[in-house]
C-alpha cells in the first residue's frame, strides 16, 4: 500500500485549493493538490466577466467601499448568508486584487479621459479623472449599487486562475493530476486525509495529512443543463456528507444564471448585459423594464431568471428545436466593444452556434450555474463535525452567499476566502501533530477496494450512464428555478428508487486501470446523494428566498425560515439525508432582514426585526466613523496580516 | 465548406490503444452515429460511449472552447473536439486520433498535463520581482498603461492545449524543442513591466536551438492555433529581441 503524508492536504486544484495550498507552503509548510486534471483545466478558468472588490478607481465606481459592497452581498444573499463571512470577505477583497496584480494578472486598466458607453439602452460619455489612469477598471454587473467587477476582458478567470498556478509552481507546490479523492480516512471526531484513486492506472493510495482541505467546486452536473464543467460533480461534497459527521449546508440553494446559449448550456457572461446588453422576447421586445423598472436587466440572477421564465410561460419564448428560449441582444454595444471585452462571448458564438454576437441576437435561457451550498464550515473554513477538514470555495457552505450569489462575487471568494482559511488551515497545521494513521488508513483502503472488487465483479446490474442521465433530467424538471411541495416531493420518491437501483450497478468494462465507466460508477451514488440533499432540502423549506421560489409559499418568510438547512447522511444505506436547522442570530445582525426592492415585497418579518433595527439605528447615530460603527453592530475577526483598512484613490484609508 | 446535414449517418473512426495493456494493440475501430443538429465532436464520442463502447477514452472538462483538454487529431488536424461541429465535415466519415509528442494515456487521451507543468518549470511562468512578497496589499496598486494590460492579456490567453506541439515540425523532430506555447509564454512576460527579467535572462533560457533558434519556421502552431494567438509575430519577434542581446 502506498502511504502519502503531508501536512496540507487540499482536494481540488482551482483557485480556492491553489490559494489555500500557496497560504500553507508560505508559512513553512508541506502541500499536496490532488487534481482530477491539469490544475490551469479546472473549471475556476470559466469564469468570464470578473471579480468584485470595491477598489473604486472608475468614475461608476466612485463612492464605492467595504460598506456598499457588504449590502449588496447581505441584499442579494436574501439576508440567508453569514454577515461576519461577508464582512470578512468585503475587507479582504480589495486586497485578494491587489495581490493578483503583483502576481501577474493583467487587469483591464482605466485609460484617463472620456469614453462611450452604453447605460440603459443609451449611448453616454464616462470620464476618467487622470488620477485613476493605470489603475484597475471595472464594469457594472447585477445587483450591485456601483461598478466594481474588476475584469481581464472577458477571460478573467482564465488569468486569475494562470497567475495563481504560476504562483503555486513557483513556490513549488506539489499538484497530482488525474486523480480522485474516494473517501475521507477518519475516526471519532478527527480527520486524517483520503484514499485516493489514480485515474490512469486505477491504483488506490493513502494521502495522510494533517489538515485536509476539500475545494472541489460546485455540483452543477446532477443537472442535465448546466453552464459547470464535466467535472463539477459534487463528489466532494459527498466526501464529507459520505463520513457521517460533516453535515452540508442549503443545499437547496441553487442558482440558475440568465444567459446560457441553447441548447449547449454554455455561460455567456453577465457582463454582456453589465456592459449594456438587453434581453428580448420572441417579438423583440425588451420586457425587463416591465417587470423590473429600476434593475432591469440588470437585477439579481435570481430575479431576471424568474422573470424570464415567467416571460416565457407567457408565450413570450422563441420557440426552438430545443425548447424555448429568449434572446440577448449585444448588438448595441458595438464591434469594436465586443470584440476587446467580450471576446470570448463572440468565440462561442461563433463556434457553438455559428453567429455573430455584433449582428446576430443571443439564444439564451436561465440554465444552472452556480451552487450556493457546500460543506457547511464555520468562519474560520473548519468543516463541522470533523476536526482537521476544511473546505473553500464553491465546494463549501461558508456562507458568503446565503441564497443567491451576486455575479463577480465567486471568482473572487475562491481567491479571498483561500487566502484567509489558507492562514487558518496553516494555523491548524502548526498546532496539530501528523498521526500516522497507517492501520487505520489501511482499513479504509481495503473498504474502498473491496467496493470496487465487488463492483467489477457483479455480471449484471445497473447502468452508471442511465442512473446518472435519469438524475439528471429529474432534477432539471423538478427542482428548478420555479418549485412546487408535490414535484419535489416526486422528486425525492424518484430519487429514492435510483438510490435504491444505484446498489446494484454494474460494470461492462471490467478493467481496473483507465477506465471511464468504473470512474463513473464509483460517482454515480454520491451524485445522488447530493441531489437527494438539493430535492430533500428544497421539499422541505416551506418559503421562497433568493434562487428557492416555491410557487406554493410565495413569501420569504422571516418569522420561520431565516435559518440555515443542516443535510446529514447518518448510514450509507439511508436513502434520504436527516436535515437539522441552524438559526441565524438575527439580533447580531449588521443589516437586519429587510426589503430587497425586487417586485412585490413579499416576507412575513421576524418578530425580532423592528427590535434589532431600532439598535442598529441607534447605535449608527452614535458613531459617525464608518469603521467605528461598524465595529459597534457586528465584531468579526481577520488573520492579523490581512486586517488592514483599504486605500482607495482620493480617500486615502477612510 | 459548410454542409447542410442533418440526419446523416456518420462514421468515427477512431483510434483504439491501451498503452498500459499488453495485451493491447493499436487499431483503428469504426463507430457509426446519426447526426444531429449541433452535434459537436464531445457529443458524438460521449453518445458513442455511453451507448456503445464505455472503454473509450477522452478527456474534456469544460466543453467551452476554453479549458484546453480536449485537442485531438480530427481529419489529420489538431483540433478542440469539443468546439468543432460534425456539420463542417463534408464526408460523413471524421477520423479521430490522439495527438502525437505528448505521452499516450489510452485511446483519445494524452497527458498534456505534465508536459505543460515542464515547460513552465523550465522557462519560469511566474513575474519576477524581488519586491512582489513585500508589496502592501492595502495600498492603491501599481499603475499600468491601458493598453500594456491589454497587449499582455493578448499574450496570456493561451489555454495549454498542446495543439502548437502536435502541429511543430520541429518538436516531431527533436523532443527537446520548447515550442510555440513556451515562446508565448516568455513573450508574455518579456512584454510585462512587472517582471524585471532582463533580455538576457530571457536568453539564457531560449537563446539556443532547443529553444527560438530552432523553430524551422513551418508555422503549424500559427495556422491551428485555437486562439488565433499571434505565434509568427511573437516568434520572429523574440528572435530579433535574442539576437539583439548578443550583440550588446
């Protein structure tokens, strides 16, 4: 048996597990990334339109800070997220940017002088003051109240994700490609690595280590239809939901992004629309306006998905050979814009539907794009329920998104939260003895072969790719950006019996080694348990709030609701996860639950709201300072060497 | 050279080979598909495994265009299979082989992967600048002229495919040779203010005929270039720049 020890263990090799491996081996310490590709292949390289951190350089982003950009996060989340994480998120963003400049990002930068832009369906003139020249721009996106998505064209993920691996190979970080993390070694309340599958010559092997950190990404792919990756599967989720121990948190909390391209699924990104962009009906009428005077289309992804599926019930869709779908139209914004800061946009349109974006209208339609829930950690990225694992990024619960993400605030959580939990994981790493686990290792190694034994040696049974392309239509009709108590409920029966069927699977191809059906078969009931949390988890919570719209219980509701599902899978056999409810703590609240001016305002408020408003109210009339009032409402906490304030053009560090 | 087809019966012929079986010899196997609308070459080779051969091997992440994964040799070019439509190919018979130079992990799948890390341990893809770990990360960051940022983002959109390896004269002759992708990387940081390398540390790493001396100038990783990343320029541009540096 082949042992691995380290003192850092990180399961994913995108931005957040990159981050994180670079925070460890700075500090002195062993890293090893465990990839199932390349590391630059991961899907953080996808992300197309940019980064939100409030730096403030750009005419439409002056004004911005930590305190503009905390309330749009708090208002788009639907008041479901951690408000210490946002806060911790908000004053490290503006830093997380700056680092990657150094590091080699080539951030789009302010040129001084005036330019043409296009704000509402209008040509208009920006000026830049010279004293911004040369500093990092940004464009607008949803839900924000400033422009603060900083942005490489259009391939901004791309570069971050180029500069962070650069960085990690120049300081040596080590990164296994191919190779999948099956299980996690743990025992009593203590975690101690994985047992980890080669995926060429199907070889299993101990990784011990003394902290182990999942950040796998999202589990976009138990959908048929979705903007993720292949490899956003969700299996590193079930990692942790699979010990027993580490529960997930709102799972139920999926985001459906506005404009996918139909029928491949593929993203075309909100900056189409932040840069100007409008989205017509079959008529070519721009209806957002209607639905949304103030926003437009320009509110939530949550809220323009809503109302273009409802647009479309209307009999307003294009109808298609792949269903129906409404039109993004870029047009507007010109050839020269579109092929400088959208020019990959035009690249899949070119290729994947044979237009072109300057002359041609979009096909798009609200597809699934971004998982709010994960592994639910506390603050500090230290999952629940096992001492030594950690999780980051998409893969995790961290809470900075509560129940709708804002556009830009993903790409730069992976970098901002792997470099404040990369500090934590080290913190750990240093107060924490490796134990060499080697007997207990050894158990779990020979559990996991055995499975895959009696998998390969079963002569009939179920298929992988129908099991898994069945959970994937199902979950695409019943647990989608409209929902309903019976179809979820259908959902779960559903899921339930393909749960059921998933103990009898078998192989056609019996090889061990570089076999992708076995890799698949090994997946398939993870996948399932993870969509069983969605379905479970979304069946159960009864009120609408951010991207989880029941259609039969419309309100957002405070009074019952303003807590966080907890998701535990108790024994393997279970076919349904027992779910726990974490109360958020409405009286510590910086911003309680309000109004997010979407529609008609729909909440049942908490009987604690006018009380927390009323000191939150008082407590700001005493303190002017913004720090100071801050500090007052909500006290939260930073590694030391990132608790500075941010310096902004003009404002110095007020 | 567009085709209207729809509802052909299409024929891949595929290359079979599992290095790691003994047992296993090359050969090439033929799999017939109706064509539909849109079917791209991910579609195509995921129907034909799930439906009828599941030991084939292929590797995409993204399916986008943007990853790099999925390079292969489709009709004798180097190509993304996930972006490359069945309708473009006249004849209904598309032959698909794994690219050449880069270690064969079965079938369709190369280990571009390890070769990528290589060439960025050997020509150092990262700024060098003695003061990056110093640099306060609360103060305003460091200017840099709109369209410097824009001209080495031009640079940096190389997605790692291995399509300018699989398509170099040079590289199928001597396996040394760095190549298009390791140019374009020396020419994104020589173009970076940020990174203090000096011409001649550049040239200790290129400067020789493993390196941009050695490009016979076939320009195959020009012409199939996914991202139409200005190869010839860059090259022939760091050669002067090289060439230069010995004459101070």
């Amino acid at each position: 048996m082949k042992v691995i020890y380290t003192d850092s263990l990180i399961i994913g090799g995108g931005l957040a597990g990159l981050r994180v491996a670079i925070a460890c081996k700075e500090r002195g310490h062993d890293a090893i990334v465990l990839s199932l590709v390349p590391a630059k292949r991961s899907h953080s390289a996808a992300a197309q339109g940019g980064m939100q951190a409030s730096l403030g350089n750009s005419s439409k982003g002056q004004g911005d800070n930590e305190d503009v950009h905390f309330e749009d996060t708090v208002k788009g989340s639907d008041w479901g997220c951690d408000q210490r994480v946002a806060r911790m998120f908000v004053n490290t963003a503006p830093k997380a940017i700056r680092q990657l400049a150094a590091w080699g990002v080539p951030w789009s930068r302010i040129q001084a002088g005036e330019r043409s832009a296009v704000v509402n369906a209008e040509r208009v003139t920006l000026t830049e003051s010279l004293d911004a020249h040369g500093l990092i721009n940004s464009r607008d996106f949803g839900g924000t109240k400033k422009w603060r998505t900083c942005y490489t064209s259009d391939g901004t993920g791309h570069t971050m994700l180029y500069a962070v691996d650069n960085r990690a190979i120049q300081d040596g970080v080590e990164v296994h490609e191919r190779k999948e993390a099956i299980a996690l070694i743990h025992e009593g309340d203590r975690c101690y690595g994985a047992i980890v599958r080669d995926l060429i010559t199907g070889e299993l092997s101990a990784y011990l280590a003394k902290a182990t950190t999942i950040a796998t990404g999202g589990y976009g792919r138990i959908y048929s239809i979705t903007t993720n990756a292949l490899i956003c599967e969700g299996t590193g989720q079930a990692l942790a939901l699979e010990t027993g121990k580490t529960p997930l948190g709102n799972m139920e909390a999926v985001q459906f992004h506005p404009t996918a391209i139909v029928p491949a699924g593929i993203l075309v990104t909100e900056g189409c629309r932040g840069d100007g962009g409008l989205l017509r009906d079959v008529d070519g009428y721009r209806f957002m306006p209607d639905y949304e005077p103030d926003k437009k289309e320009l509110a939530s992804r949550d809220v323009v998905s809503r109302r273009m599926t409802e647009h479309m019930r209307k009999g307003k869709g294009v109808k298609g050979p792949f269903g129906e779908h409404l039109w993004l139209d870029i047009t507007l914004l010109g050839r020269e814009h579109i092929e400088k800061n959208l020019r990959e946009v035009k690249e899949i349109c070119q290729y994947f539907l044979g237009i072109d974006p300057v002359v041609d209208y979009i096909p798009v339609r609200p597809t699934q794009h971004y998982s709010m829930g994960g592994i639910r950690t506390n603050e500090k990225g230290a999952a629940y329920g096992l001492l030594g694992l950690f999780s980051v990024g998409e893969a995790a619960c961290w809470d900075l998104h509560g129940f709708n993400r804002l556009g830009g605030n993903s790409v730069a959580e992976t970098v901002v939260a792997g470099m404040l939990i990369g500090e934590y994981v080290a913190d750990f790493v240093e107060t924490h003895d490796l134990h060499l686990q080697r007997g207990l290792a050894m158990d779990f190694l020979n559990r996991e072969k055995e499975r895959i034994t009696k998998l390969v040696e079963r002569k009939s049974g179920e298929d992988a790719f129908t099991l898994k392309r069945e959970m994937q239509d199902l979950m695409m009709d019943n647990v989608s950006v409209f929902r309903q108590g019976p179809v979820l409920e259908q959902g779960v029966a559903k899921l339930t019996e393909l749960l059921e069927r998933s103990r009898n699977l078998a192989v056609k191809n019996q090889k061990l080694h570089s076999n992708p059906e076995l890799a698949e078969a090994l997946k398939v009931q993870k996948m399932l348990k993870i969509a069983q949390c969605v379905t479970f988890g979304a069946a159960k919570r009864t009120e609408s709030r951010g991207a989880h719209a029941r259609e039969d219980f419309i309100y957002r509701d405070d009074a019952n609701w303003l807590k966080r599902t907890l998701a535990y899978w108790d024994n393997p056999d279970d076919v349904l996860p027992r779910l726990e409810y974490e109360p958020l703590d409405l009286m510590s609240m910086e911003l309680p639950p309000g109004f997010r001016g979407y529609g008609k305002k729909n909440i049942i408020d908490h009987p604690d709201t006018p009380k927390r408003l009323a000191e939150v109210e008082a407590v700001a009339a005493q303190h002017p300072d913004r720090f100071e009032r801050q500090q007052a409402l909500m006290k939260y906490d930073l590694p030391e060497r990132y608790q500075g304030k941010n310096e902004r053009l003009g404002k110095g560090f007020n | 050279m567009e085709t209207q087809a729809t509802g052909r019966k299409l024929t891949f012929e595929i290359l079979r080979f599992d290095p790691h079986d003994p047992k296993s010899k090359p050969r090439m196997v033929n799999y017939e598909l109706q064509e539909a609308p849109g079917m791209s070459i991910f579609i195509a080779l995921t129907l034909i495994r799930e439906t009828q051969d599941p030991s084939l091997q292929f590797d995409f992440v993204c399916r986008a265009g943007i990853c790099g994964s999925c390079a292969m040799v489709i009709n004798g070019k180097p190509m993304l299979a996930c972006r490359t439509q069945t309708k473009i190919f006249p004849h209904p018979k598309i032959t698909l082989m794994p690219m050449p130079v880069f270690e064969l992990i079965g079938d369709l799948s190369v280990n571009t992967g390890k070769v990528m890390r290589e060439i960025s341990e050997r020509v150092k893809t990262w700024i060098h600048d003695k003061r990056q770990d110093d640099i306060d990360v609360t103060r305003l960051e460091e200017t840099m002229e709109p369209e410097v940022a824009d001209h080495v983002y031009e640079l940096d959109r190389c997605i790692e495919c291995g399509i300018c390896l699989a398509a170099c004269g040079t590289k199928r002759m001597r396996d040394d040779f760095l190549g298009a992708v390791g140019f374009m990387k020396i020419a994104r940081f020589l173009a970076d203010p940020r990174d203090h390398r000096s011409d001649h540390d550049f040239y200790e790493l290129i400067g020789n005929d493993r390196g941009v001396f050695g490009c016979m100038s076939l320009m195959g990783c020009e012409d199939f270039c996914p991202k139409e990343l200005p190869h010839q320029e860059q090259i022939a541009y760091l050669r002067r720049r090289m060439v230069f540096d010995q004459q101070k």
